[in-house]
C-alpha cells in the first residue's frame, strides 16, 4: 500500500512538472508573438531572417554537445532535413500573418495545431484518445473561447489583409503539428539532443537558402535601429527556450498535451497587455485561465498509461534473468564455452 501510495505521489509530481515546462513554453510563445507582432508594425518584414537566428542559436548549443558524443545519428539525415524544412515554413507562415492580421486572431488561430495534432498522432503514431482526453481537450477549447469574449475589443493594430493572414496562420499551424509529432516520436524513441540541434543545422541551411531569394530586398530596407535589434534578441531568446523545453513536454506526454497547454498562450498574452501596456482585463479572463487548467489536469489524469500487469510481468521476466545469473554460474560457464565453438 505503501509503494502504491509513493507511485501515485510520484506520478502526481510528474504530472504537475509537465504541466509547469507546458506553462512555461506557452509563455516563451507569447513573447514571441508579441515580439514578432511589433516587429511586423515597425515596418519590418523579415520572418525567415528572425527564425535563422532561432536555428542559429540552437545548433551553437546543441551541435557541440552531439559531437561530444562521438556518434552516428541515431535517425537518418534526410528526416532531420524534412522536418526542418517543415518547421521553417510554418514559422515563416505564422510570422509572415503579422503583416496582414492582428495579433489577437493570429494567436486565436494558432491554437489549430491542436487537432491537427490529435490527428496526425491518432494516424501516424497510432495514439488512442479516451473519452475524458477529448472532454478535456474541448474544456481547453471552451476556455479559449472565454478569452476571445474578453478580448473583443480592438487589440490597437489595423489588419491589413486578415482573410490572407488567417489562411497563412491555418497553413502553419499544419506545419507545427507535422513537426510536433515528428519531434515526439525522435524525442521518445531516439534522442532529444540529436533532434534540436539536427533542426538547429538544417533549420539554418534552409533559412538562408530561403532568405537568399525572399528577402534579401527587405534586408537591404531594414533600418537598423536599437530597438529592431533588441526586438530580435528577444525574439530568438525567447524561441530558443521554447524549442529547449518542448522535448521534455513531448517525451513524458505527447503533442496533443504540448498543444492544449500552449493555449495558453492567449492568456499570458493578456497578463503582458495588462503589466506593460497598462490596459483593463475582462473577468472572463479568469474564468477561461481555470477552465482551461482544469481541461490540462482532466487530459493529464487520463492520459493512457503502460498496463500495469504488463509492467509487472516485465519485471517477473527481468527477475528471472537475474536470478538465473546469479544461482547458475556454471551453466553461464558452459554457455560461453559453447558459444565460442560454435563455428560462425
């Protein structure tokens, strides 16, 4: 009773540091989006230049690591370069709505890549859903919905082209939850160092290969000022802590669960509204923040598990090796023996 109750207490504790690196990637996402938004209102349109810095930063750190290790990769090049490419695209989709929407529907439209995530890990990992998974998963849903009631009032940025910006947002988020997912299998069933800085090496190449037939006319119109530039900093700060927490958050739950904590985002987006740019938010703010929480800790609760017989009939099996290890010196003795004389 007293192991049960330990196992419980440690999953528990599990459970809540999950959810905690989710919070915190979702807040690392909102700065981003706050970031990438001012950066699209001070004229600047460079979404593939601010995401090699990302890439950049993420292959200084991990590549060294990962030759360290003085290993062959563990899942073929030409993976790392597709889901790379992928998740190129869907940060130059996203940031590139800015130019068109407000960051109020860009940041609504970006929680998309939950279900498409639901159903690329339904149909490719081969992940099943229970009934309260998808009743938590529709909570989260119905809290976003709170705050887009509570923050219908004009988010002070005129959309250009929001019918363009909101088909270019859909369009990424598709490539989020393609890379998501490909990233959840590489992070639980390989590596999670060789990943990021596998994306990292091939984010960049892709990046300039890109940039050099783009951008490289809003390049040459970019003026340079300290706040462009510390508005860039902070963009790749905060993109690179993202990508660093997101394999914990995929390793010990999946996509699905990474997605549904990043909604979020919305709702840190409002905290900073409120602290920095000093304006009123709605009560319904507080509402969506708990019925959203309560959605995570239902899905969480939930979320499918090994069988517990076949737990202990692994560790019956794993005894009996032991055991014979231990008792049977000889018989491993006669083993080797035999082994060597058998002819190859």
């Amino acid at each position: 009773m007293n192991l049960m109750r330990w196992v419980s207490r440690e999953d528990v504790m599990g459970m809540v540091f999950v959810l905690f690196l989710g919070q915190v990637a979702s807040l690392n996402l909102s700065v981003t989006n706050f970031t990438a938004s001012l950066i699209a209102n001070l004229g600047v349109h460079t979404p593939l230049t601010q995401s090699f810095f990302t890439y950049l930063s993420l292959a200084l750190v991990y590549a060294p690591i990962l030759l360290s290790r003085r290993r062959g990769l563990l899942v073929p090049w030409y993976w790392y370069l597709f889901l790379a490419f992928v998740d190129v695209q869907a940060n130059f989709l996203v940031v590139k709505a800015y130019q068109y929407s407000s960051i109020t529907s860009v940041t609504l439209l970006d929680c998309c890549t939950t279900p498409w995530a639901m159903i690329l890990t339904w149909f490719i990992i081969g992940t099943r859903y229970s009934v309260c998974q998808f009743i938590g998963a529709a909570l989260c849903i119905v809290g976003l919905g709170l705050v887009v009631l509570s923050d219908l009032k004009p988010g002070g940025f005129d959309a250009k082209n929001p019918v363009l910006g909101d088909v270019l947002v859909v369009a990424g988020t598709l490539g989020y939850a393609i890379s998501n997912v490909g990233q959840e299998y590489c992070v639980k069933k390989r590596d999670r160092v060789e990943f990021i800085s596998m994306l990292g090496v091939f984010g960049i190449l892709v990046s300039i290969c890109q940039i050099s037939i783009l951008e490289r006319k809003d390049l040459r119109s970019v003026n340079w000022s300290t706040e462009i530039v510390l508005l860039f900093v902070a963009f790749a700060v905060s993109t690179f802590i993202f990508y660093t927490i997101v394999p914990f958050v995929l390793r010990n739950s999946g996509a699905a669960l990474f997605n549904l904590s990043l909604l979020t985002s919305d709702l840190w987006a409002v905290l900073i509204r409120l602290f920095f740019y000093h304006q009123q938010v709605n009560w319904l703010y507080y509402i969506s923040y708990a019925v959203v929480a309560i959605g995570l800790v239902i899905y969480s609760v939930t979320e499918n598990k090994p069988s517990p017989s076949q737990d202990i009939e692994d560790a019956r099996v794993c005894n009996q090796y032991q055991v014979l290890n231990q008792e049977n010196p000889d018989s491993r003795d006669d083993f080797a023996t035999t082994s060597k004389a058998t002819p190859t």
